[in-house]
C-alpha cells in the first residue's frame, strides 16, 4: 500500500518537529545555499503550530518571550548595497499592538552602534507591517517602509525587496509601500557580521508573539507577478506547491518547517488534480 502524500508528509513534519526536553532543534534549509544557511531554534519555541498554508500537514513555528530561531552569518545572505535580494516570509500574531516601534518577527542587524542591515516590526493593525534598513552610520536608518493591515490570529505574507538602489514593501501580495520616509537618509549598507533571527532580536529584545512560517531569502528582487502568486499559492491544497514556486524562483534560504518534497513528487500532484478538474467538468 502507498501512503498519499500529503499524509506521508502530515507523519514527517510531526515526527520530524516532536520537541525533546532541553533541546534544540535544527530549522532545515531548502534554500540554494543548503545545510550552511540551516537555522537553529532553541527549546522553548513551539514547533507544531498550524502554518500558513493550506495544504495538508503543514506547520509553524510559534514564538514568546524572546524565543527565537537563528540562522549564521553567511555572505549569501547578507549581499552588498549594489546587489538586489528579496526577503519573504508569513507571520500570525498572537495580539495586535500599538507599539512605536513594535515586536520583531525577523531580525537581521549588528545589535551595536553604527547599525546595517534590516528588520521588521509588527505595527498596529492598520499600520500593518515596517520594513527599516540601516545605512552604517550610528543607528540611522536608510530606508524606512510601512503598510498593508495586521491582526490577532490573522496570517499576513511580508515581502520586502531591494533592487539595488531602492526598497519596496508587499503585504498579501500587493503593494504596500515603495515611498521612503522622507527623514532618512535613502543609504543602505549590508550587514557583515548579525545572524538571521525570527521572533525577537538576536538577544531576545523587541519579543514577537505568535507564529512565523515560510521564511526565505533571494538574492534576486523578485518581481510584482511572483510575490503575488507566492500568495496565491498558500491557498492551495496540493502539497509541495508553494515550495515549488519559492524553490523555483531561486531562494538561497529557504525554512518551510517541513520536509519539501521532490520536485517529480509535486509535478506529479499537481498533474492529478488537472487530471481531476478535467474529469468534474465533463
């Protein structure tokens, strides 16, 4: 007997994020850039929360109190200034906030002065979602977006793109943000030395509450028609799909928090369920 595969891979992503006492649990990349970009998320971080798409089996990881799942300095994942990259990713709150500033979802800058790199904060619900990039001077800030809608229990896809000289947000899909805050300085300088970190800064501050899922990072800008079918793509119930879409376009990481399965594996799928559409319509 052949198990299907969406329950095949219900049984993997369960055995595969099952929590030992006082351990830690590695976050696999499917990314280019392979184990290397792997991340490391400590005990205490949940690691069956329901994730962002629909398809079957698939999981979250849920965040509190400064929990948090770190990814190593690589230099392909921290290009220079003059190089595009993308970065994506799905995240849930558990609450809705009004803060300043705001819980950090990701995170990905030197914690002391003379500050590069980016972050993302959580705003209030219809502020949506701030995207900050630093220029390397004190802790000024390059570029600085915000847009689209948050809320409790609700799951939002954040997308911010560098094309080399400018930044864009995107929330579900669409866009939300492309002006800079007319107050920084349009600089942005890359990071070379901060991890990667999802649900809090590196050292456990601005502390995100709830679920983060899909995470990936491109060294390319990916484009308005991409991002928008990423979106589309959580909605489906084929197994492997939106994987497919972010593998394709070339993520360099890439932390899905279940196992991705071959790409015949989707074809094959998704191939089904043409098979099957075509049988309902005659």
């Amino acid at each position: 007997m052949k198990f299907p595969t969406s329950l095949y891979l219900t049984f993997c992503s369960t055995l595969l994020l099952v929590p030992f006492a006082g351990a830690v649990t590695t976050a696999v990349n499917y990314g280019s850039l392979g184990a290397a970009g792997d991340g490391t998320t400590m005990d205490g971080v949940l690691l069956n929360e329901p994730g962002a798409l629909s398809a079957p089996g698939n999981l979250a990881l849920g965040y509190g109190g400064g929990t948090r799942t770190t990814v190593g300095f690589q230099t392909a994942l921290n290009p220079v200034a003059s190089s595009p990259f993308t970065i994506e990713f799905w995240a849930k709150p558990a609450a809705d906030t009004n803060e300043t500033i705001g819980p950090s979802p990701v995170f990905n800058r030197p914690l002391a002065t003379n500050r590069s790199g980016w972050v993302f904060f959580q705003r209030g619900p219809t502020s949506g979602w701030n995207f900050r990039m630093f220029d390397g001077v004190s802790s000024n800030v390059g570029w600085d977006l915000t847009g689209g809608t948050n809320g409790a229990n609700t799951w939002s896809h954040v997308v911010a793109v560098w094309n080399g000289s400018a930044a864009m947000l995107y929330v579900n899909g669409a866009l939300a943000d492309n002006t800079n805050d007319p107050t920084r300085s349009g600089n942005y300088l890359g990071n070379t030395a901060a991890t990667i970190s999802l649900g809090s800064y590196s050292d456990g501050a601005n502390q995100f509450t709830g679920s983060v899922d899909e995470f990936a990072l491109y060294n390319t800008a990916l484009t308005q028609a991409q991002i928008t079918n990423h979106f589309a793509l959580a909605s489906s119930p084929t197994v492997g799909a939106y994987a497919a879409a972010v593998l394709g376009d070339g993520a360099v990481e890439y932390l899905p928090n279940n196992p991705v399965p071959e790409p015949t594996g989707v074809a094959l799928a998704l191939l089904g369920g043409v098979l099957l559409a075509g049988r309902r319509k005659r």
